[in-house]
C-alpha cells in the first residue's frame, strides 16, 4: 500500500549535484572542472550572457528589419456575425463580449463589417467601422462608440 511515508522518485528521475573542488578522491578535485588559468578559472570570474568568446554575438549579427511603433493601439476584433449569433438582452458592452468569450479583457473592441447582421442591437464599443455602423443602423441598431484611446 503506497503511503506518504514510502514514496520514492522514479529510478533516474533526480541525479545528485556535482559537488566540486571537494578533494582529490571525489574525481572533480584541484582545478574544480575550471581547467588551468585563465579568467574563468579565478574567482569571481563570470561572462555575460549572450558573450561568444569575441566573436560577433548572434543579436549583432542578425538584421534588423522594419519599424515598431511604441504608440501603436490593437484591438479586439468582433464581427457582425459574432454580434448576430450573440444571445443577449439589452446593450452590447466590452464586459458583455468579454463573458461571452468574444474578446480578452485588456484590450480594447473594434467591431468589423464581416457578415450580416438581422437583428436591431444596442452597442457601446470603443471603435467600429463605417461599413459595420451602417449595416446596424439599417436594421434598426445603434451605436455608441466612445474613444476612451
């Protein structure tokens, strides 16, 4: 019967540390695998991540390519589709399309004209597209897109 008192890790699951510089018997004596001289085999000697012995480090050699603007705004998308097969009563908000797994809580909604929409549907999202405006207004819908960004 397996109790807490004789659990065991698997065979070859945990290997024991290497424990160096712990006399010449224990195999790892001396130079404590840091070979002979040289700045590595001193104490308190370290290199840098990303060092590769004076050769051009990879983050150096590789290109650079494009420009990534700091100020760039993304956004959850939603579809008219996705607002058409949504089952909810009264106003479309982010937290209604954050519940109903359309959209991640961080960011902020932007509805697009992908699809159809039948239904006459009140919105409050941050962003929506003319095309998408239209197409709810037409059936009765209505929109109100504050821009909180």
């Amino acid at each position: 019967m397996i109790s807490l008192s004789n659990l065991s890790p698997n065979i070859g699951s945990n290997r024991k540390r290497k424990r160096v510089g712990r006399g010449q018997g224990s195999g790892r004596g001396k130079t404590a695998t840091r070979g002979h001289k040289g700045a590595n085999s001193r104490s308190g000697a370290s290199i840098r991540p990303g060092f590769e012995g004076g050769q051009m480090p990879l983050q150096r050699r590789l290109p650079k390519r494009g420009f990534h603007s700091k100020f760039k705004i993304e956004y959850s998308i939603v579809s008219l589709s996705q607002l058409n097969d949504l089952d909810v009563t009264g106003d479309i908000t982010a937290e209604v399309l954050f519940n109903a797994g359309l959209i991640k809580k961080d960011l902020p909604v932007k509805v697009l004209a992908n699809g159809d929409i039948t239904k006459a549907i009140v919105l409050h999202i941050d962003k929506i597209s003319q095309e998408a405006k239209a197409k709810i207004e037409l059936v009765g819908g209505k929109v109100f897109e504050f821009n909180s960004i």
